[in-house]
C-alpha cells in the first residue's frame, strides 16, 4: 500500500535551517507530482511546495519561495523540503503528499518548532 514517511523535523533557532525528507513506497514515485503541506493547531492545512514528477518543475506557497525549496530523487523515491532562514512563524506540523488517482495519501507529519 502507498506509505510516506517524513523525516528530519525538530527544533531550531530563528534563522536557522532544515531538510525535511519523505520517503515513498507502495506506487511509481516517479511517475507523481509531489506535494508539502504544513498546519498549525486549529488552521487549515496549507500548502508549501509542489513538484512535478520530474522534478523541472515547483510551485511554492505565498511568501516562502526563496526561502524553502522542494526538490526529489526518483531513484530514492523520496521528496526533500529545504527550509532556510526559519522564522516562529513557519512552526508547524510538515505533511508528504501524493494524490493518485482521486485519492489524497499523507503521510504522519514531522514538528517543525522555530524557538529561540
């Protein structure tokens, strides 16, 4: 069955930085646009990054392009999101997303806490 599974969330000082992975199993990775979510208690879920099935292409939610950056290795099959220059405001839990087909497959989420 399809799983994902992040990886590489914790705690960090404002400025600093972060790889989060996914690692994909389950169905032809390479053959899906990828996708980064993150939410905060009592928001709704927000999106981050996406990226084609290639990796050529990737799309960023307001304000954070420059700052994150999505990228995957096929041969892994697994998606990246490089966070730099964290500020509180980016504290939040960080979702791996794939649609296939009509269906939405996430995976546990990683906390990311921005705190001096």
């Amino acid at each position: 069955q399809v799983q994902l599974v992040e990886s590489g969330g914790g705690l960090v000082q404002p400025g600093g930085s972060l790889r989060l992975s996914c690692a994909a199993s389950g169905f032809t990775f390479s053959s899906y646009r990828m996708s980064w979510y993150r939410q905060a208690p009592g928001k709704e879920r927000e999106l981050v990054a996406v990226i084609s099935f290639g990796g050529s292409t990737t799309n960023y939610g307001d304000s954070l392009k420059g700052r994150f950056t999505i990228s995957r290795d096929n041969a892994k099959n697994t998606v990246y999101l490089q966070m730099n220059n964290l500020k509180s405001e980016d504290t939040d839990v960080y979702y791996c997303n794939a649609v296939i087909g009509l269906r939405n497959y996430w995976g546990q989420g990683t906390q990311v806490t921005i705190s001096s």
